[in-house]
C-alpha cells in the first residue's frame, strides 16, 4: 500500500525590525541563512504569516500598529498593497506577539503570468512615515514571491480569430469569374492533456453574408501549404442572398479524434465573416 503525506503548515515570512534586543546587554545577530522565495498559487486564496522579530530572535509587539505588504514586479512597479492583519492583540495571547497575516485573493492573481514578483514589508507609522521592516539581518529589503499555475483544474478559454487570408483561383476563369478562397490560420487540436479532445465547436459570425462557410480538418503532423489539400475533412453550408440577415451565427461541430489541425474558410459574393470563436 502507498502512502500519501500531507501537510498543513503557515507560510511565514520571517522578518527582522531594526531594534535593539529588549533582553540583553548587547544585540545579537540573527543570522538567516537566506529567506525562502514565497510560492503563492493561481486559483486560491493565499495567506500569508508575517512574523516580526528583533535581531535576538525575539518577537515584537506589533499590537496596534499598521502593517503593510508591497507586492511589486521585477520592475519595482506596484502590483498591490495590502494592509496585513495583526494578529497579536497586546498580552491576552502571548504567542500571537509579533503575528500578522497578509491575504492575497484569487482574484488578485488572475492576470498574471507565472512569474516571479518582489515584495516588501513596512510599518506606517502615526505621523505617516514609515518604518522598513527587513527581510533579513543584512538589511535585504526586497522578497521574491513565485506565481504558479497548475493547483485548480481549468478548461481551456474560448479562442477567438479574426484574421483570413485570400487565395484566388484564375484556371480557365476570367477575371471576372475568378474565384477568391479565404481561410483561417491553422488551429491545432491536440494539446497535452492526459485525456485528448475529442470535440470541437467552432461558431462563425457572419453579417448580410452571401456565400459558403466551411471547416477543413487536416490528420498531417506539420502545417505547409499543402496541409489541408484534399483535407479529409471537410464540411460546408451554403447561404443564398437573404438567408442571413444583420448578423448572425453558425455553429459546426467538428469530430476532432483523428484531426490535428482546423481552419474556416468562405466564398463569398456579399456580406462579411466577422470572426469566429473554438471551444475544444
């Protein structure tokens, strides 16, 4: 049998305030070895222990002062301030001293990329200026906090196209009889995922569109010029003048489970394909 071990522990920063050691004759040097880069994760709430020490190792009283937490990118350019929640409420609990906590929410996190982030710890103080609280005994002002992915499961966005290119056909047509081909850049279907597409619905919208919109699926490993010649999918729907009317929608769902690659293409005679959207 296999055995599977959790744990559940704070993620805490520790920090040292630039103050003398209340308990001793001289200060002691706390020396941290290095301060570990804080892993916070999309798709979750994330909490954050701050816990506030003098340069003997000792917790402070933070009770009733105003903690704030920077979260800044490599740039130095702001992200978020967050103003922590101070656990230690004066005596009542002696081992909350020198505790604050610091929430990033999910949603805090949506935009960003994976990435690595600085952070940064001060106290504002009564008269608005603000005290530095460090990272480390070297007086390091600056933390690393790493954004990761891959914690809650997702579905993949709704992928959105709007650009076609054009290819006219002249063999034994006149100028005027020629017939202009546009087409979507190849979409692939297959990705890595432990259980592989076996769908897609493409929708297309069109306005006052005259003409015929189709989807070509290719089984080729590479995409070339020749990737979707004589596609071995490939379906159409054919609208006469009238048919659409303003703008509307058409919907194609594609068999994808031997198909690496799609593409939209359109005749037309009138009207316009606007974009189209891919949910697989």
């Amino acid at each position: 049998m296999q055995k599977i071990s959790s744990y559940l522990y704070s993620n805490r920063i520790q920090l040292i305030a630039d103050v003398t050691a209340l308990d001793a004759t001289y200060p002691v040097e706390w020396k941290i070895v290095y301060q570990r880069p804080v892993k916070i994760y999309k798709g979750v709430d994330n909490v954050i222990e701050l816990d506030v020490k003098n340069a003997d190792q000792k917790r402070i009283d933070i009770f009733g002062k105003t903690i704030k937490f920077v979260v800044m990118d490599q740039t130095d350019k702001e992200i978020n301030t967050y103003t922590a929640t101070v656990l230690d409420d004066g005596s009542t609990t002696p081992a909350l001293k020198g505790l604050a906590k610091v929430t990033i929410a999910e949603g805090d996190l949506t935009a960003l990329d994976p990435q690595y982030l600085k952070y940064s710890v001060y106290m504002l103080n009564s008269d608005s200026t603000k005290t530095l609280i460090y990272g480390d005994t070297r007086f390091g002002g600056h933390g690393t906090l790493e954004v990761l992915n891959g914690i809650i499961p997702k579905t993949r966005a709704t992928q959105t196209y709007d650009d076609f290119q054009q290819e006219t056909n002249y063999q034994g047509l006149t100028y005027a009889e020629r017939i202009i081909t546009h087409y979507s850049s190849a979409i692939p279907v297959k990705f890595y995922e432990a259980e592989p597409t076996t769908s897609a619905q493409i929708t297309v919208t069109l306005t006052d569109f005259v003409g015929t919109v189709g989807v070509q699926g290719t089984k080729k490993a590479t995409i070339g010029h020749e990737s979707f010649k004589d596609a071995p999918f490939n379906t159409t729907q054919v609208f006469d003048e009238g048919d659409i009317t303003g703008t509307e929608t058409v919907t194609f769902t594609v068999d994808t489970t031997n198909l690496t690659y799609l593409r939209v293409t359109y005749i037309k005679t009138a009207g316009t394909v606007d974009f189209f959207t891919v949910i697989s």
